[in-house]
DNA sequence: CGCTACGTTGAGTCCAGTCAAACGGCGTGG
DNA sequence: CCACGCCGTTTGACTGGACTCAACGTAGCG
C-alpha cells in the first residue's frame, strides 16, 4: 500500500529515502473507523495525531438548530488535528464520511520528526498554509459563486488534490448528496438539482453511485477553477 | 503608541519583559499606507513581513467579473504574511481598508526571532491557528446562516478581536457597506437594508457613520455567536 | 418482507439579487 | 463662493435562486 502521506508532503519539499523511511515506520499504527464516526470531537484535548490513510473525513461543526456545517474534507494523506497542541482544546469535530484507515502518532513522536527531519517539517509547514488557502478559496467559492459553478469548483479541487496524491484509480467521488449539501451550504434538495443539470450537460456522470468528471478542462472553465492557490509544483 | 501585536500575542503565550523589548524594537520601522492601496499583490514574493499597526486591511481576490471577496481582516496586531516564504507567491492580495499604519519586518530578521525567543515563536504559532479557527468560523457564517446573523456576527467577533488587543476606544467600526459587503459575500444593496433593520432593532447604532454596539450580550445572543474559536485566555 | 437511507420530483414561498433612481456630504476647480 | 462630480448611502419595484414542505422511488439489508 502506497504511503498517501509521503506522495502529499513530497509536493512541499524535495524528501529524500531517509524521509520516506520515517514517514513508512509511522504509519504502521492504525485502525479502521466506520463511517460517520467522530475521530475526535468539538473541546477534546487529543493526545495523537492523527492521518487520513484510506477514506474521506471532514472537519465539521454542529449549529445549536441542528445543522451541520462541513468546513474541511480530509483525503488520504491529509492530517488531522497536527497542531492542535498549541491551541489545546478543539474548536470542532473531525468525523468519517465514509469508512477510513486512520493512522495515529503520538506527540512526542512527532516533536522528534520535526526536530530530526527538517525536510519533513518544512513539508508539514506548507501543508498547514495550503489547508489555509484551501479555506481561503472554499469562503471565495461560498460567497461569490452560484450553487451549481460552486459544485464544480470543489469537484475541480478534489479532482486535482486526488492526483497530487497520486491516487491510483481514476477519480470517482462516493460522497452523499447530503454531505456534499453541508460542504457547500445548501440543502439536500438543491444538491439534487445542481448534480442532476451538472449530469444533464455532461460535466459530471454518475458510475455506481459515484460523481466521475468525464472532462476536468471542461469543468474547470465552467467554474472558473484557477488551481494556484493548491500550490502544486508545476506539472511533470 | 502601545504595541498591539505584543498585546495580540499575549493572549497566545505569557510573554516576558525580554519578549516585549524585542517586539517594541522590531515595530520602529513603519510606513503609512492610504485607504484602498494594496499592501502586498497576489503574485508576489515579498520581501518583507507586514504587521498592521493601526487601521483595517483585509485578504481579497478579484474574480474574473469583477467581483471582490474578503477573505479576513486584519486589525492592529495582525501579521500579514508571516509564512508566505514557504509557499513562495500569493495566492491573494493584501490591502487596506482605512488608511494604515504598517510595521515591516526583513525575513531575516523574522527568523532571529522565531529562534531566539521561543515564548514568541509559540504565541505566533497560536496566531496562526487563531487565523485559520477565524476563517473556519467565517465558513460556517456564510454557509448557515441568513444575512442578518452574519452581519451580527461579524461585529461580535470585531468586537472580541478588538477587545483582546485591549483597544483603548470604544468599539466603532469604519468599513463602509461595500467592504462589509464583500465581505459577507451579499450585494451592497442587501448590506444596507440588514444594517438599517439591525439599526431598527437596536442592535447596532451608528454614530458619525462608524457602527457601534450598545448591548454586545444581545447581538451575541441573536447571531448565536460563541467565541470558542476565537482562543481566547479566559476573560480576566 | 418491511425498514431505513438515499435519491428524485413538484409546488409554493422567501431571501437576496438586480436594476434604477435619488439623496447627502465632501473635495475640487472654475 | 458656488457648481459640479464623486462616493457612499438610501429607497423602490421587480426578478430569481435557493429553501421548505411534501410525496414518491429505489436499493440494500436485517
């Protein structure tokens, strides 16, 4: 199994076999979460550090009526809650969308890999201030844009952070209309609509229950995606 | 002329006296920067770390229309680009609001600092993950809630940050109603009909074309502001 | 087989956008 | 000094995108 973890952080710093040595050992504990269970809630103090190996999670709050608000989608490769230390208690929930493999490493664990590894710390620096950008465009994208332009625009970002991970198989998003619903701030019903006129005009299909984009050029264009604030090293 | 971004930073780490001079010495060199000028452009590569002694400035982007959106503003003690030399150029631009007062700081200089006074380099670890909690809470604001909750709750968090930098003024804001606009992602239109009903109800004022807050337990209360993620010490 | 979860469809409502116009303050230049 | 233009604010009428409520379809599963 390829280490999702390595391939992201390797688009933030050149790591050399020494790195992904490191990165190998400390994925080896972890366990499989069902979905929709929390990882971690709303004013816990975790005390490991969490890693997205397999799965899709989100960061989410729960509003006093009962809505829920989706503010982050965790793929493979993607950390949870690195920093949380400095903040101490969390400010919200980290919880599965579908089943995941979810990797944990201790504190003290990860102090001495950003101590030992310089190239792995600085990685893990450029992936907190791309979740920052990524947040930064997700605020433009509620905003700014139509409901439908908005659909698009995540499928765009998850389309290209699924190949920055060198995601083995061909794109295919098995998230619920309901959860893509809280991610973008709309209802169920309106999520719907949006997918079925995407589908209608060919800029997503359905496999299996599952979104595909059968044109990403087209799809970026029609929701005005400009992919720079990913960060990616320039395509090889 | 206090030191707002001491007092900012205090909230994350109990700073000594040692911690106060540095910071004092690095704010001598400033420049005033008129309203509506860009501090720093998206594309760049800046030279220099900003912080914002007085005055508001904000994040934005342009969309292909026309259209702007604020992603975050940036009040006295906020740093602007603190870690923008990892990710290399910007994927946003930084400009003022109001006229500004802006401290700035050579990276190098930057780096002494984060190594040689560690009870700093921890406070602005905090900022940093203060900043991304804000924009989280920014997601849920926009997604959930109808305008005249955002807009209160807006002012609320305004008033908190405010607070916690120990403003010696009363509470009063100067945006005009296209910048809060821009920022809540509604039309100016919109804007000004939520501040006149907010205005109806009391639970606003306007005084010299600044907003204020009479009774900032009644807004909180009606936007369903909880200051959680603000990460604030406990009030004293 | 019936339950549950998710997806689909329709009718009506409402919040926010659009377009348009007018008002007031303020600085500038004739 | 006044006229003018600019900027921000205010107001009105109309439109439209998204929400609400409600019902039905469908697939998986105990």
């Amino acid at each position: 199994m390829r280490n999702f973890v390595a391939r992201k952080l390797s688009n933030g710093a050149a790591l050399q076999d020494s790195d992904h040595a490191r990165l190998d050992e400390l994925m080896r504990h972890w366990k499989a979460i069902p979905a929709k269970s929390d990882i971690i809630s709303q004013g816990d103090d975790p005390e490991y550090v969490h890693a997205i190996l397999d799965g899709i999670s989100c960061r989410y709050k729960i509003l006093p009526d009962g809505r829920r608000s989706i503010m982050d989608l965790l793929i493979p490769g993607d950390f949870c809650d690195m920093n949380i230390a400095i903040l101490g208690r969390m400010d919200h929930s980290i919880g599965t969308l579908t089943p995941c493999r979810v990797a944990y490493i201790s504190r003290s664990e990860i102090e001495e890999l950003l101590f030992d590894f310089p190239r792995i710390a600085r990685a893990m620096w450029w992936a907190t201030l791309v979740d920052e950008a990524i947040l930064r465009e997700w605020l433009v994208n509620m905003g700014q844009r139509r409901s439908d332009r908005q659909m698009a625009h995540l499928l765009c970002e998850l389309y290209l952070r699924y190949a920055a991970i060198g995601w083995p198989d061909e794109f295919a998003l098995a998230l619920t209309q309901e959860q893509l619903a809280d991610t973008l701030g709309i209802t169920v019903v309106h999520a719907q609509r949006v997918i079925a006129a995407l589908r209608q005009d060919g800029l997503i299909a359905l496999r299996d229950r599952q979104i595909t984009i059968p044109d990403i050029a087209r799809l970026m264009e029609f929701s005005e995606f400009n992919p720079d604030y990913l960060h990616l090293p320039p395509e090889s």
